[in-house]
C-alpha cells in the first residue's frame, strides 16, 4: 500500500481539536508543574485516561485490604513486600497520568531485554522518546501491564503473585448457572448424537463457535475489573444476537474443517488456540475445542496462555488448571463435574498441552512474529487451524491500525499465515476490517458506540493455508 494510503496506528494522544480543552489540574499525585491530562477525546486516549489509572489503583487498593491475609500466608516480612510494591504502582500512576515517559525496565528478567529493544524501536520509529499520551495505545497498554508486574518482579514474596487472580475466580463463580447450563447442553447433545460428524453436527457447532465468540463480551479490562460474569442463558440469547455478527464467515470454516476432517496427514491434527480471558469464556472456549477433538475434526490442541498477570482477565497456566480443577466440586453440579473429568483426560493424555510464550505479553502485532519470535511462528505453522480469541488478539492480528473497514480480513494480516486462521472477537476497540462496503457508515449513522461496546462481532476465517501446513 502506498505511504500516502498507510492506515494509522490507534494513538493514546489528545485528538488536535480538544488538545486547547486540556487543563491543568491539581491532583494528589501531581506536583505543582505536572499537567494531569483530562481532555475530552479518542477512544484509546480516553481508555487510557479514564480506565489505566483506575486499574493500578484497584491492586493497591486491593493489597491494602488483603495485608492480614497476606501477612497469614507469607509471614510478617511480607509487609515491606506491600510497601515498596505499592510505592511503585503509585509511582506508575503518578507517571501515567502526568505523561512522563515510558522508561526502561530495570529489574532482571527473561523479556528484560525484549522489551528494552521494543521500546528503543519505538523510539526509533517516532524519532522522540516514547510517552503515555502519545504513544501507540498498543504498545502504551502492554507496557502498563508489564510495568505493574515489574513491580512484583522485584519483591522477595510477591514474585508469582497473581494481583488479578481473585477476580478471575470470581468470574467463574459467579457465571456457574450460565456455566452449569451450558455443561448440560454439552453432554445431552453429546450422548444423542453418538458420534459427532462436523455436517450432521453443524447446528451444535455454530452453537460452540457462537458461545466462545459472545463469551468474549465478559471480560475485565472494559469494565476496569468489575464484575463482568454471564448471568443469562447464552445459548437462548444466539439466534437474537445473529445479526449483531457483522461479519461471519462460519459457512467458509465449516467447508474447510470438512476438507479437513476427511484428509489424511501422516501426523496428528492439530489446533493452536490463542486464549483469552479466564471465566466463562475459558469454558465456552474449552467446550469448542472438545467438540473440534470429540468430532475428530483434530486430535490435538494447543493452548497459548500468558506467563503473567495481563489485561486483568487473560489466562495464565494456573488460571486454566484452576478452573479445570475446581469444576470437579459438587457444587458445580453433576454435568459440569463429567467436563471436568474430559478435560482433566485431554490434558492427561497430552492431547490438550498448555504453552505460555513471551511473546504474547510483548507489544509487538502478529505480523512481526515471525521476525520477533520465529520459533513460535513455526509451532503454531504445525497445525491446521490457529483460533485468535478476543479483542486484544484482534487488535494485534491486524497491528491495531484504522483501517478502511472494507478492507478484507486477508489483507489486514499482512503476511501472518502460519496457518489457516479464525478469529472470533467481539468489538470493543476502534479497529475493525472485512466488513461489507458500506456497512460500517450505516453503523455509525445509528448513534450506538458499536465498535467499543462488545454488543458486536466478527467471526473471521483466513484460509489461505492448505490442510497440511503449507502454503497454497
Ligand atoms: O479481553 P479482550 O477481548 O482482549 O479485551 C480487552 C480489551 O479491552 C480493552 O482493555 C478495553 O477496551 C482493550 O484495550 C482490549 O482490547
Ligand atoms: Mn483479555
């Protein structure tokens, strides 16, 4: 594509038009001299303003209330743990909201140097230092979450503590009826069927595909942590919320995993499912990946999870094996007990594998992997299927740029094909492509803010790939 037309990256800056609106403020945290930036403005500079400092704050809050507990679990010396911790998240939080510049990290660790060199690239590319209000909200974003995990980083106790953990437990707690509900319709469907073939079956997977897609709407990060658990029947509420797919391209990855189904490679088949959030969409997710495996459309999954706390909602490896765990309770009820028990097989047998790479908490879009991380590129190049989950995955899959929103999905990849690719997102950030011309402008002439709402959504498939892994 031509400079002239090179589509531009989502900015955390004030918009020109209400940079005049901006004023100074006196704050707590600022000193005298420090501009707190409260302008009017864009998506991403408002997310960044009104959400990012709430999500600090909420782990200090949260530290202070928990000290008796912690002191019980670590012993007394886990107090200066707290106090220097929350020292630093303070300190984050003065720098963010008086927009200071993004510095480098200072505590030893394995993505130390990444993400040092990703910030001198950022740098580079701007030609000026990088700062929280005019940055791209990308890279801005990743960066808060690896800097509020560096503060962990550097504490004696609190190095493996998950800050997000209570409120990723609490979203499955409190999502179990929808949860329970779904378990039921499951096992019932399971047991009619016998044995699960992608055609016959194909009403009861576009209720899985739709379930992991509308269990995306759950998450954290929007709500800056507050409770955002399924309490209604998803699955009365998917024939209504067809429309409010705005692009959908099931029919194309239901033609391709029938291909699939009947093709034979000399190795097993298998999926990459690059996770989202913990909860109930973990669950509507790992029901998907059991119809895929119990159908036969593949015999292995992948699971990619983060190796920190990110984004408040995101899975890590324990937040996985956790769920997995805890729906064995009598609590979650009987149906919920027998997933549980498939579940606790798949990951036995190897047939499901858990992989927590770097890469996935570095700011970089999917089409620099193969540069940033090419030994990744090449084990997600193994399987025949790579599901992107969520918004964050999207935002990365098409390097978060404003594009013409006709543009088409293969486009917008630029190059990142390891394998044939679906993702299912539902809308909350200002980037979107592959919508039918002219769709988005009748969207927009409806008032709704229905790009960041999560009230829409996109099943996107790019088959570009053959069933083999090669390219065609
Ligand atoms: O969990 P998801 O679907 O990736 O959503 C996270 C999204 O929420 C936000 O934090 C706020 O909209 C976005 O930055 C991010 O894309
Ligand atoms: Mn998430």
């Amino acid at each position: 594509m031509p400079a002239a037309m090179a589509p531009r990256i989502a900015n955390t800056r004030a918009p020109p038009d209400r940079i005049s609106r901006v004023r100074s403020e006196s704050s707590s945290l600022a000193g005298e001299s420090d501009q707190v930036v409260v302008a009017l403005g864009t998506f991403p500079y408002v997310s960044m303003r009104d959400r990012s400092p709430v999500i600090v704050a909420r782990i200090v809050d949260f530290l202070s209330r928990e000290k008796g507990q912690m002191k019980k679990r670590f012993g007394e010396e886990v107090v200066s743990d707290l106090k220097s911790v929350a020292e630093m998240l303070s300190k984050l939080r003065y720098e963010m909201m008086t927009n200071k510049p993004l510095i480098p990290f200072e505590v030893d660790a394995p993505d130390q140097e990444m993400w040092n060199k990703a910030l001198e690239e950022e740098a580079a590319r701007e030609g000026k230092e990088p700062t929280w209000f005019d940055s791209p909200w990308l890279f801005v974003e990743c960066y808060m979450y690896r800097r509020i995990r560096e503060t962990f980083d550097d504490s004696l106790f609190l190095r493996q503590f998950d800050y997000f953990q209570h409120q990723k437990q609490d979203s499955y707690w409190n999502s179990l009826e929808a949860i329970k509900g779904l378990a039921k319709y499951f096992k019932t469907s399971y047991h009619q069927t016998k044995q699960w073939k992608l055609q016959e079956a194909k009403v009861i997977f576009r209720h899985f595909i739709e379930l992991a897609l509308w269990g995306n709407k759950c998450d954290l990060s929007i709500t800056a942590g507050q409770d955002a658990s399924q309490k209604t029947d998803l699955l009365e509420d998917l024939d209504k919320s067809a429309d409010k797919i705005l692009c959908n391209h099931f029919e194309n990855l239901c033609n391709y995993l029938t291909q699939l189904e009947s093709t034979r490679i000399d190795r097993l088949k298998s999926a990459g499912l690059i996770v989202d959030n913990a909860g109930f969409e973990l669950f509507c997710d790992l029901l998907l990946m059991d119809f895929l495996c119990s159908s036969h459309v593949v015999q292995k999954v992948h699971f990619h999870v983060k190796s920190m706390p990110w984004y408040i909602s995101d899975v890590t490896t324990h937040d996985f094996l956790w769920m997995v765990d805890v729906m064995q309770k009598p609590e979650c009820g009987e149906d919920v007990q027998w997933m549980a028990q498939r579940w606790i097989q798949y990951l036995k047998s190897g047939e499901w594998t858990l992989h927590d790479e770097m890469f996935w908490t570095l700011p970089y879009p999917f089409s620099e992997m193969q540069i940033e991380d090419p030994g990744l590129y090449q084990h997600l190049a193994q399987n025949q299927l790579v599901i992107a989950k969520g918004d964050l995955n999207y935002r990365k899959l098409v390097g978060d740029l404003e594009w013409p929103r006709h543009t088409s999905f293969t486009e917008v990849l630029r190059g990142f094909h390891p394998a044939p690719i679906l993702t299912l997102r539902t809308l909350k950030a200002n980037t979107v492509a592959g919508l039918k011309e002219g769709l988005a402008e009748t969207m927009d002439k409806s008032g709704e803010d229905w790009m960041v709402t999560g009230n829409y959504a996109v099943i996107q498939f790019c088959d570009k790939i053959s069933p083999i892994g090669v390219s065609t």
